[in-house]
C-alpha cells in the first residue's frame, strides 16, 4: 500500500523486501563484486516481480487486493549462504548501487546520533521568538485526547466482553440484554457507565476539529539555528577528511578516528606568524604513538598548503619536540 502511494506521487523507493522468496543459487553470476567497501564472491541478482498490494480494513486489519505493483529486486547473495532482498521502483540505477544507497542507511542515523552528541546539533541557540502564520495549523490536543479516550473506554469494554476492542462492532458496543445477562451485576454496572462514556466522548468527538490554527502559538527563530547548523555539519566534514587521512596512519580500532581526533582537538599549542606563513605547534601528546600520527597529521596537513581564512598566511603545522 506505502509502495503503491509512494508511486503515486512520482517518487521512488529502495526498501528491503520483509516477506521474499529465496531464489536458486545458480542464478547467481560467480563474480567478485564490493558494496560499501565489503567484497562478496557473486554479482547481485536483478529481476523484475509483481508485489501484492494490501489495504487496511475499517478493523485495522490488512488485507490483500486484486492490485499488484511491479517493482525491481535486487538479491545480494551473502557469504553465509543467506540471501538480502532488496525491491526499488528505480530502473536506472546500477543493482550495486541500490544496494549501497539502501545498506548505507546506517552512516545517516549514526550521522545524526553522533553530531547531536557531540556538537550540539539543532540545539537552541537563540530565544528569539516569532509569530506563526495564520494560515498555518496543527493538530488539535483536544481532538487527539478524545481518539484515545475513545480508544481507551473500547479496550476496556472488550476486555469485560472477551473481545479484542478493533474487533468489537456497533451492536456489541451497544451490549444486548442477553449478553447482560451473563455478566456479574458489577460488570453490567461497569460497561453501563462505559457505554455512557463513549456516547459522550463520541458527541464531543463530531463537534471539534481534526486540526486547528497555530495562530496562537509562537516558534523558535529559525535562522540563527540553520546558520548554526550549518556551521556544525562543515565542521563535523571537515573532522570527518582529517579521520580518513589520521586511517593512513593509525591501525587502531576502525571507526575510532574521530575519537582520536577529538583527543587533539583538545591539545593546547602556540601560533607565530613569520612574514606569510602561521606557524602552528601543538603539545605533545599522552603517549608517543599518538604523538607520532599527530606529527603525520600535522606533517599532512602542511603539504595541502591550507591559507588561514581570509588571509594570505600559509598554515604550517607541527607537535613540539
């Protein structure tokens, strides 16, 4: 159903395929392939299928219609035996390329974790305040409160009657005499005052609106936190091309760079300008391996001739002897 509506729209989708069908190994073509940096022995398998479209009943629950959507697969034959079934609406990307848009989904959610964590991303900066537009409107609380109340008084009403609640119709909310009857006089007294709740929360229901204006309310100023954030991602790229050189030179523990690195971003120093280069000389370092890849580093950086910002002072870095 998601699928079909993203198609709708004319967007495109790359998801993983949570219900496939494993394939034959020997349609697998015996060819060294690398996806993300990770060898695999045999080329991705790339077919077309037809996917069942399902649709949600007035129950909650799904069912399958007549509607099929014909999307790619894409199958990653693992070294384990395993198989990764990928399904896309784009047919003109490369299968390898697919896969490592959809497996490097990871670095975004690490992307954002580590960049709140360690520079404050989207953080308040300012407590300047502007009114919202007019036209603009959110949901409204009280509609909200209502559709659990309701929700809330039908779960208790089909836990007295033995019924799961999305299941319960019209007719069992309105509890015939019969069924009243089997019940202990407390349970009638209870789902009488139920049934009297819902009546009421449902009156209260048709007359408030879904949404309502945001008129009343104010928000955050948003400029000075884009420029903000801004600022922090290009640091947080700038850190991330100094890790990749620092993994030239460091066989430590992958993914480790940065923590390396924020251990000399840490580092006291001293600066003296000579006509036009900036001399930069930072501390040593806790041990003298780190000390060596910090001169490496340094050593690095002073061969890419870096220029301190809007000057003509040619940086040179180095670690003191």
């Amino acid at each position: 159903m998601v699928f079909e509506q993203i198609t709708r729209l004319d967007c495109d989708f790359i998801a993983y395929n949570k219900n496939p069908k494993a394939i034959d190994i020997s349609l697998f073509k015996e060819q060294k392939t690398k996806i993300n940096d990770k060898d695999y022995e045999y080329a991705p398998y790339d077919h077309r299928i037809e996917m069942a479209v399902y649709q949600k009943n007035s129950k909650g629950q799904y069912r399958k219609t007549r509607r099929c959507l014909n999307i790619r697969e894409i199958i990653i034959l693992r070294k384990d035996g395993g198989q990764t079934h990928l399904v896309t609406s784009r047919i003109d990307l490369d299968p390898v390329a697919v896969a490592s848009t959809l497996f490097k989904r990871w670095t975004q959610e690490n992307y954002f974790k580590y960049s709140k964590a360690m520079y404050d991303l989207d953080h308040v900066c300012v407590y300047k305040v502007k009114k919202i537009n007019s036209h603009t409107d959110h949901p409204n609380p009280e509609f909200t409160q209502l559709t659990k109340s309701i929700t809330k008084i039908r779960q208790r009403i089909g836990a007295i009657l033995g019924t799961a609640y999305e299941n319960l119709s019209e007719n069992d909310l309105l509890i015939s005499s019969n069924r009243l009857e089997a019940l202990s006089s407390k349970k009638v007294n209870d789902l009488k005052q139920l049934v009297a709740n819902l009546k009421a929360n449902r009156q209260v229901l048709e007359t408030t609106p879904e949404r309502e204006s945001a008129a009343d309310y104010e928000q955050l100023e948003p400029q000075s936190r884009l420029i903000c954030n801004i600022v922090k991602m290009t640091t947080y790229h700038i850190e991330g091309k100094l890790a990749t050189i620092l993994k030239q030179y460091w066989q430590g523990i992958n993914g480790n760079e940065r923590g390396i690195l924020d251990g000399f971003f840490q580092s006291t120093g001293a600066i003296k300008v000579e006509g036009q280069i900036l001399f930069v000389t930072l501390q040593k370092q806790s041990t003298p391996e780190r000390t060596k890849m910090l001169q490496r580093l340094c050593d690095h950086m002073t061969v890419i001739t870096p220029k301190y910002p809007r000057t003509n002072l040619r940086m040179v870095f180095n670690v003191q002897k």
